[in-house]
C-alpha cells in the first residue's frame, strides 16, 4: 500500500503556544488529505480535508482558526494547532487517498501524539 | 449523516480460532467498506476492503462479508495468531463522488489468548 508520513511522532509543548504538525505523501501525490483526532481508547473522528491549493473544509464543531490547515504542495499537508491547551492533547492523524479519481480507499500516517502541559 | 455501530468492543479468542467482528451502517448510499487494524501508539493500518458490488472477500485468513439489503458488514480472521492482537475498526464512506469520507465505527479491541 501506499505510504504516508508524520512529523513529529509526539510532542510535548507548553500551553499557549503552537504546534505544527507535517504529514507527508511518500510515493505518490494526494491532491486531498485528511486530519483524524483519536482520544485514547475512542474511535478516529475526522477534523478537516485538506485540498491542495484551496482552502480546507473543516467539520462541525472545529475551529478552523484553532486548526489551520495547509496543503501547501501534492505530497504535503501540515496542521497547526494554535495556542495550544491541555484539552488539545491526543492522536493525530493524517490520511491520504491514493486514488485520483475514487478516494475512500485511505492510507494513514503514523500519528503524532501531541501532550499540552 | 451516516452511522457506524461495531460490536463487540471488546473480544478475546483463543489463539487458533476465529474472530468475527460485525457493524451496521445507516447510509443506504454507502459503497465502501474498508476495514483497519491499529496497533498501539501506530496509526491505522488498512487491511481488507470491500464495496458494495462484491458480497466476499478472502485475503488469507481475513475475509469479509457485506449484506447491502440489511447494511451490516463483519470481518471475519481465522487461524488467529498472537500477532492479530489489536484494535480493528470497521469504516463507510460518505459524501459524493470524488468527495468521498469516511465515517469510522467506535472499534474491538481484539486479544488473542496464546
């Protein structure tokens, strides 16, 4: 399958101040990414797509000033999470379709797991 | 939108026998059904995927069976082994074509007694 990266792996940052996360397309360019939030033990809830040369579409009830999301090339998404708070901390994950054309069929990144002291 | 329930939460099987995990879905417009294995502190690992023109699919020891007419898919891991132990979360997608998203189930935590 196809390959996808994070950047960083985890992240301990103090409260207030932001945080940028990388996720990576590997072998393949992914016009479309997405950005999953995992708390521990629960299922994976989506939190935006990310488009590549146009604005993301976020999900209710997320902050798109809180997440900012670019896609800033085919092969790269980054979220940032700013002023960061403890109620912040958790999993996040990215995805990315292989498909041009059909995109459900999604591969994830490793995760980044960030902690807000 | 669409709704995703997968039971059980939990399931422990002795090494050697089989694993069935079933969800429902609500979305009659649904065509993708894939299935992840997450392993601790990893992301979600894409292991069997079905859509809705097929009724099975056999990878090795993972299968997968959908009822289109009742929206209840299961995945199904025979002869399991030590290293099945995970989480698994089943998955459907929504939207439109070339939008496509998917909706996740709350997942099974799925341990594999030696």
């Amino acid at each position: 399958g196809a390959v996808v990266s994070q950047h960083p792996s985890w992240v301990i940052c103090k409260s207030g101040t932001s945080v940028k996360i990388e996720c990576r397309s590997l072998d393949f360019q992914a016009t479309t990414m997405f950005w999953y939030r995992q708390f521990p033990k629960q299922s994976l809830m989506l939190m935006a797509t990310s488009n590549e040369g146009s604005k993301a579409t976020y999900e209710q009830g997320v902050e798109k000033d809180k997440f900012l999301i670019n896609h800033a090339s085919l092969t790269l998404s980054t979220l940032t999470v700013t002023s960061a708070h403890p109620e912040d901390s958790s999993f996040y994950i990215c995805s990315a379709p292989q498909g041009a054309i059909l995109q459900e069929t999604q591969y994830f990144g490793p995760g980044t797991r960030l902690l807000v002291l | 939108g669409e709704n995703v329930e997968q039971h059980p939460s939990t399931l422990s099987v002795q090494e050697g026998d089989s694993a069935v995990i079933k969800c429902t879905y609500s979305d009659s417009a649904s065509n993708y059904f894939p299935w992840y294995k997450q392993e601790l502190g990893k992301g979600p690992q894409l292991i069997i995927d079905i859509r809705s023109n097929v009724g099975e699919k056999k990878d090795q020891r993972i299968a997968v069976t959908l009822n289109k007419t009742a929206k209840h898919f299961s995945l199904h891991i025979t002869e399991t082994q030590p290293e099945d132990s995970a989480v698994y979360f089943c998955a459907a997608d929504t939207g439109y074509f070339g939008n496509e998203k998917l909706t996740f189930g709350t997942g099974t935590r799925l341990t594999i007694i030696p």
